[in-house]
C-alpha cells in the first residue's frame, strides 16, 4: 500500500499546422490535476503536415513558437502529441511471433517496408501487443512514421533544451486522456468528433479491433457532410466487422447540451452533427435501435489544481485534451 503517493509534473505539447497546445498537469497516484493549459498560434507555412515528406517548412518560426509553447514550464522532457497526418495508425494481426522484442520489431518494419516500397531504415516504428483476438491471433496497435520527420520534430525541442521523450499521433493521444471511461467488456466505441478530425476506435473485451480516422472534423463541415463522414466511419466499421456490433458508444465531443443528449439517447435512424447549432447530433447511431450512448464529460476525468486559472469561454476544456492524454502518457 502506497501511503504518501510521490507527485510529479508532467507536460504534454501538441502540435499542429497552425498551433501549439501545452499542458502540465500534477500526477499524484493515479490522480491528476491541471496547473497550466496554454495555446499559441503558429504562422501560416510554418509546419505542412505529411507522412511523406518533411513537415518543418519554418523551423526558426517553430523554435519561437515552441519556447513561448513552454516558458515557465521549468521542465526537460515532455510528450508530444504529432499531427495525425504525419503518421499512420494501424491495428494488424500476427498468428506467430518472435519471443525477441528486437525482432518483433524488425517483422513489423520488413512487413510495412514491404507494403509502403521503403527501405526499412526510412522507417520508424512503435507497436504494442495489445493481447489475442478470441480466433487466437496477437492484436497488434502500431504506429509507423519516416525516420526524417521523427528526426525534425525532435530536433526543434532539442534545439530549446528540451527532450521529447515520447512521439505520438494525436488522435491517440487524445484518446488516452477519455480511455478511462470505457470499460473493459464488451463491444464498445468510442466516437471522437471534433473540428478537426472524427475518429473511432472500438474495443471488443478491452482489445482493440478497428481504429479510423477522418481529418476531415465538423469545423467548416455543414450539417450534411458532417452526417455523411460520420456515417461512413461506422458504414466502414460494419463492413470490416459484420459479425460484432457495437453495444455502446462513449462520445468525446467539445459541443454539450441537454437537448443534444435527449437526441441521442433517442431512437433514430443516422448518426449526424451540425457544428452551428445544439441539434449538433439530432441523429445518432444507425438503423432505427435505440442505442446507447454516453457523452464523456470531460471534468470528471481530472482535476483543477487550486491555482489554476483559465477563461474556458473561447476555448473548452475538449479544446486541450490532446495535450492533457499526451502528458498523462509521459
């Protein structure tokens, strides 16, 4: 039994083309509480997001940005959260592995060097075996970057003195700051919608079997493309899973409201959202079944240290979560 529980600080920083997110939070236990949220603007050209290609177009611009990201932070190493485009997210599954870690790492660079036409020293790789799959196979979640743009990412922080001890997409990242709200049984999702992108990720019995992405999010979307990306991240879903439907849905979102959870929890035919209203999911969740639905709230999955202060009127707690899931990470 742990008496007097050590506390630490802990950073996440995200990033994307056109800001940086900070965030330093108090872990004490299994506890955490939020010290300083802080956003910056990054100039247009500054950062082009790509998996092919180099990403920093302005790294002088960047390294100002990122000093302002993490004055007063008082902190060498941090988690950072890397644009979603930047990096592919894959689940895959193996029927036999190595027992050398090292070379179940260079399996899963020989196979996606393969697939991708690239040297295998082009690529970075991180996976974790997330358990067997109930037809047996090891369940494999896998993240797959170019060495060189893991390489300027890392040199940017180095460059201020600081160490980025960890590189992820930020869709996961984000992830991991409302994972603890899904439960470990049954066939659950959880549904990301946000401005930036939608996502999903669905877990059959705590192992994950489909994990989506469109960067296509509900800022800027009208009510029907909105609807439509949506719709075809659980069409998609079906189609690769007939045979496991999903019994409950936790949904992320930075838009709440008594009358959006009175339409979800009713039984109606689509899944939707109209980002210039509170009707911003008035259809949710297919066929005509009454599904059921959860709406995270954000505020019961961490503290405020009593210091804290920050205006949430422009910007909402969802607007700092990816920071926050990367430095709970760390």
């Amino acid at each position: 039994m742990n008496f007097f529980p050590i506390s630490r600080l802990k950073t996440g920083i995200e990033i994307s083309s056109d800001k940086i997110i900070s965030a330093l939070i108090l872990e004490k236990g299994k506890k955490f509480s939020i010290k300083k949220l802080s956003d910056i603007k990054i100039p247009p050209g500054t950062i082009k997001p790509s998996f092919k290609k180099e990403n920093i177009i302005n790294a002088e611009a960047l390294h100002d940005c990122l000093k302002k990201a993490c004055y007063d932070m008082n902190l060498k190493k941090i988690s950072v959260a890397l644009p979603d485009s930047s990096v592919k997210v894959l689940i895959k599954k193996f029927t036999q592995l190595p027992e050398d870690p090292q070379e179940i790492n260079e399996m899963v660079l020989w196979n996606f060097s393969s697939s991708l036409d690239l040297p295998v020293k082009q690529l970075r790789v991180s996976w974790e075996n997330m358990g067997k799959s109930p037809d047996n196979h090891h369940i494999f979640l896998i993240v797959l970057g170019l060495e060189k743009v893991m390489v300027q990412y890392e040199n940017a922080f180095k460059k201020i003195g600081i160490s980025p001890v960890m590189l992820a997409p930020s869709g996961l990242n984000q992830f991991n700051f409302y994972c603890e709200s899904l439960p470990e049984k049954g066939n659950v999702a959880y549904l990301g919608l946000f401005d930036d992108f939608l996502n999903i990720f669905v877990f059959s019995n705590g192992i994950p079997i489909f994990y989506k992405m469109i960067k296509k999010g509900l800022l800027g979307n009208d009510g029907a493309s909105a609807i439509n990306n949506v719709d075809f991240l659980i069409q998609y879903y079906n189609s690769e899973n007939p045979d496991l439907d999903i019994e409950k849905f936790f949904i992320a979102s930075h838009i709440k409201s008594d009358m959006l959870m009175e339409h979800i929890l009713q039984d109606v035919s689509q899944i939707g959202s109209h980002i210039k209203s509170d009707m911003l999911m008035e259809h949710i969740l297919q066929d005509g079944n009454p599904i059921d639905c959860t709406i995270i709230d954000e505020r019961q999955l961490i503290d405020f240290d009593k210091k804290f202060k920050i205006d949430f009127k422009n910007n909402p707690l969802p607007f700092y979560t990816t920071a926050l899931g990367a430095a709970q990470g760390l």
